[in-house]
C-alpha cells in the first residue's frame, strides 16, 4: 500500500515534469496541477469510503480470489493492496488461503508447453496467459509471497541458443506477467530456492555452456540480484531447497568430478558460509518438498521415494507401488500437505498416485484423480 513516501514521489517527480512545462505554455500547467492533484487524491483515498483502511482490507480479503483481476481494475489504492504481501497476511488471517497448483503442461501437439492452475480437488483449472519471450528450456521455478517466479534458462530462436538471465512473476491476483530485474549472470540448468524470504540462484551453465560455480542472490523488496560467495566447485543440473533457513544444494554434475557428484553443498545466509555433506542423491528426475523434508527419485531407482530428513541428515527409502514398467518415470507437486506423482507416460493404465506420510501404516499410498491436461513438466504450489 503506498505510503507518504509513494505521495511525496510522485509529487516531486509531477512538480519536476509541470515546472518545465509552465515556461512554455500557462494552461498546460493547469491541467497538470489537476492531473498532480488526482494523482495524490487517488493514493491518499480510503479504500472503502466511510470505513477505516482496516476493516476496508478485511473486507477486500473475503472475496473469492478469481474475482481480484477485475477488482485490481478499480483503482491505484485497490491494485497496489491486492499486489501487497500484506494482502497475503489478511487473507490468512481471514481463512480465506486457497491452495492451487500450477503445473507447466506439455501442449496436445507436443510443440509447446502453458501454464495451467489446478484447485486442491482437481475439478477447477484454468489456463495462465503465456509467459513473455520467447520459449525456453532449463529455467527454474519458485513460489515467492504467492507469486511464481521463472528465473533465466535458455531459448533457441532460428538455430541460435540464446542464456537469459531474466525474471519474470506472475500474480495470482492479478492473472498476469511481469518482468523484474534480471540476474547477474545468464544460466541455466542450475539450482534454485527460496530462504528466508530471499531466491537463491546456484550454479549452472553459462552462455558458452561453461559450468559455473557463482551463486546469486535475489531481494525482492530492492529488486536486485547480488553476488555471493561461490561455491567450491563448479556445479550444473543440481536442484536446491531451503529449509530452516539454510540452503541446501545436492545432485548434478561438476567439471572437477567424474559422473554425478553425491556432494551436498550446504549454505548458511547468517554466517554467509558454505560447507559440504557427502550424503546426497545422484542423477535426480524429481524432487519436491513436503513439510521440511525433502522428497527424491532418482534415475536409477525409479521404484523407490527417497526422504531427506535435514534434522539428522539421514535418508528414508519408501517403496512405490506401481506395476509394470521400472522407468515410468513421475514429476512431483504438492498439495494439502501431500506429495502427487504424476506419470510421465500417457497410459490410461498409469493413474497420479498421493502419498500421505500422516496416513496410517500400510495407508500411506493412493491414487488420485488431480491429473493435468498434458504431460507434466514442473510444478509449484502457491498458497494466497
């Protein structure tokens, strides 16, 4: 929501803009001197006429998430609260929180790929507006105060591959993109994850397909990518999550190793350090994290759920039970609280399959109806 300092802004920058405009021509400043004394009015204005901001935001909470886009339409003060964390906040306090997955989905004709959102019970999806530029592979995703987030990759427009280091969000609220600031340093197929409200970008390839070892990290309220300290070796098609406040950096391969590397590289943003774990999972097709636990299949053993538990650092193997082909293979998403594996062969015989670790023993596993339109590629699950 903007406060006096947003008026005052936009009040010298409007004073710069008219003051010049006075030396040329008298009546054109009084139209701006209007246009200036809207422009302060609309930011000042309560949300809700005769109610305290307070209850105002209350009120703006309760209504159904699908209808925000058009409400955003309203006016500044409406849009700049919608587009708030705050906005977030109330509507948690309100119980008003839906979860819905967002699951990047393979076109019918296999030449393209959209987002699509899913609601918790799979009868609800809508299709996302598509994302700006051009197609890209080997980007990543995170979930940021309810905002998905699609951070650099690569792109091949008439033969030429192209590293972006770009940022675009997408609003729930609003059902639209944006574009933020981009990286330092243009990637791809490296690792990424939120920590304490920051986005941590980890290696990966550069734009001569060179392994990188640089980690960058992003500020949402400056909207600036900074440089941190790297890591020890360079490291690409590894995969990251954050929990208890360090980030955790495990899989993929490094030019300074033969094969694929079981380092887990572990770093603290309080002490600003890295340091190294030799208990990891290799060649990983899929992960999510459920609780603060860490979820994994690995290539290899496409049979099995691999659990990280980061209290002990130990590992948890838990049987899949599927039948038929050993390499079916499964991308993973999350919702109420349990893990969904979704088949990466369009067989009808091969149904998304839900494990509860809350579930009794012998109950843990079932299979669901939540199923995207295509192939799955990726998913994130917002909350807001």
């Amino acid at each position: 929501m903007p406060g006096p300092y947003c008026v005052k802004k936009q009040i010298k920058e409007s004073d710069m803009c008219f003051s010049q405009l006075v030396e040329q021509d008298t009546t054109t400043a009084k139209s701006g001197s209007l246009l200036l004394s809207k422009i302060a009015e609309d930011c000042q204005s309560p949300i809700l006429p005769e109610l305290p901001d307070d209850v105002s935001k209350h009120c703006l909470a309760l209504v159904p998430r699908s209808h925000y886009p058009v409400m955003a339409a309203v006016c500044k003060r409406w849009r700049s609260f919608i587009k708030s964390k705050e906005f977030i906040t109330v509507r948690k306090l309100a119980g008003m929180l839906e979860e819905w997955l967002y699951v990047l989905t393979l076109d019918a004709e296999g030449k393209g790929s959209h987002w699509e959102a899913l609601d918790c019970s799979g009868h609800k999806r809508y299709r996302l507006p598509p994302m700006p530029g051009p197609a890209k592979a080997g980007f990543g995703v995170i979930v940021l105060n309810g905002k998905l987030m699609v951070i650099a990759g690569y792109s091949v427009v008439d033969g030429m591959t192209s590293v972006s280091a770009d940022l675009y969000r997408y609003d729930s609220f609003l059902n639209s993109w944006s574009k933020l600031a981009s990286m330092n340093i243009p990637r791809y197929d490296f690792a990424c994850a939120e920590v304490n409200g920051m986005i941590y970008a980890v290696g990966g390839c550069g734009t001569d397909g060179e392994s990188l070892s640089s980690v960058e990290v992003y500020d949402p309220d400056a909207n600036k990518w900074t440089m941190i300290e790297s890591l020890r070796r360079p490291r690409w098609g590894c995969f990251a999550y954050g929990v208890e406040g360090k980030l955790y950096v495990m899989g993929g391969r490094s030019s300074f190793t033969i094969g694929n590397s079981r380092f887990v590289d572990v770093y603290s943003p309080e002490r600003h350090t890295w340091q190294q774990m030799k208990n990891g999972c290799v060649m990983v097709i899929a992960h999510a994290v459920l609780g603060k636990k860490l979820c994994c299949m690995e290539w290899k053993n496409e049979r099995k759920l691999a659990i990280f538990n980061p209290t002990d650092n130990s590992w948890k193997m838990v049987p899949v039970p599927v039948t038929g082909s050993s390499s079916i293979g499964f991308r993973f998403g999350i919702l109420n609280g349990k893990l969904l594996l979704f088949p990466l062969q369009d067989d009808p015989a091969y149904n998304t399959l839900l494990y509860d670790p809350n579930a009794a023993s012998g109950s843990e596993w079932q299979t669901c109806e939540i199923k995207p339109s295509g192939l799955c590629l990726c998913t994130v699950t917002i909350k807001a």
